[in-house]
C-alpha cells in the first residue's frame, strides 16, 4: 500500500512552542512528539508499505551536524516501509547524501530510501498526480492533483491543491480522529481528502 506524508520536523523544538505556525503545544518535549509520531505511523504502516514522504523531515540545532544526521537516520530505521523523500527546504543535502551513504535494501528488495531533489509523479483512480514540497499552481485541471506539503497547518484555496502534511487541516475532510497525529495518510484516504475538497469548495462558490 502507498502513504502520503510531509513535515514531521522530527526534534524541531519551536513547533512546541508557537503560537500561530503549526503549533504542536500538545507535546511537552521533542522526545514524546518524535515518539508519537512514531507510534502512531508504525500502527498504520507495515514494513513493505512505500511511504512519500513530501519534505522537511527533521530539524535541530543544537548539536553537531553529523550527529543530528544520525539521529534523524535512527528515526527513519525505526519507521515502517520504504521511503520516497521529496527534498523539503529544511532538508539539508548533506542530510540526503548520508541518507543515500546509510541505505538497505529491505526485505520486500527495495531500498530503504529513495530520494528526489524536486519531486516526482504517480497516478492513481484516474488521477495525475505531482508530489512536491511546496504547492503547485497550475490552474483548473480535470485529473491532475498537486499532493504537497510546507504549509503546515494551512491550505491552498485551489481544489487540485492537498496538503499531506502531518499539521494540515485537511485531514479534518476525513472522519473525525481517524488519523492519529504523524500518521501518513493511506491512498484511500487522500482520494477522499480529493473528492471532499472539490465538494467544499463547489458548494462554496
């Protein structure tokens, strides 16, 4: 199965702390977010699962470059699936490039870590779909979808427009609590995000 996700920010300690910008203020400490987030993506995603994971993965300041890097290279073992990672604007290269240093191959033969600098495209239910960090802006489209991230909690007025990120408010277009936080969302589920925003916003004008 496919899962879409983007801005874990795994260690980013200001999120903690912010008012407005993806406040995640439910968490006292970096460690119990990153061990949520955690918990709650392995009890969705299997080991042979593909994971998109749309940018900006962790963020941290306080220590030595090489050492964050291996700290963030921890997490990403400990996550079920094979990764698909789209270069967020927090993504350090010298982060990809040890990512890429530090691969496996897992035991469905596929590699731990697959990485793309701008982004890439899949179809699915009719769809043509881009993934990228930042949104894309590409007009009214009958069948193209623009899966994104790096807006946190806020959401693009565009219908072809969705963001995966873990903060976003349009999971709130699926069932109330359905989607435990950091959770990646299922390819069911973005097709429902997709049907649900083209309601609104039809219903809207």
């Amino acid at each position: 199965m496919d899962f879409y996700t983007s801005d874990t920010h795994f260690y980013h300690q200001d999120l903690l702390l912010s008012q407005i910008f993806s406040p995640r203020k439910q968490f006292l400490t970096v460690e119990d977010m990153n061990e949520t987030i955690i918990a709650n993506w392995n009890s969705k995603v299997k080991p042979t699962d593909t994971v998109y994971h749309l940018g900006d993965i962790s963020m941290k300041f306080t220590k030595p470059p090489k050492l964050i890097m291996s700290e963030t290279l921890a997490i990403l073992k400990r996550l079920h699936g094979n990764f698909i990672i789209i270069k967020g604007n927090h993504d350090q290269t010298a982060l990809l490039k040890f990512l890429k240093q530090n691969n496996d191959i897992m035991a469905n033969q596929k590699p731990k870590f697959t990485i793309h600098e701008v982004g890439t495209r899949v179809k699915f239910a009719h769809y043509e779909v881009f993934l990228t960090h930042y949104p894309l802006i590409f007009g009214m489209t009958k069948n193209q979808i623009n899966l994104h991230g790096h807006i946190h909690n806020y959401a693009m007025p565009h219908q072809e427009n969705i963001n995966v990120g873990i903060d976003s408010p349009e999971i709130g277009y699926l069932p109330k609590n359905s989607v435990p936080f950091g959770a990646p969302l299922s390819q069911n589920e973005v097709i429902e995000m997709i049907q649900a925003k083209r309601h609104h916003m039809l219903r809207n004008r």
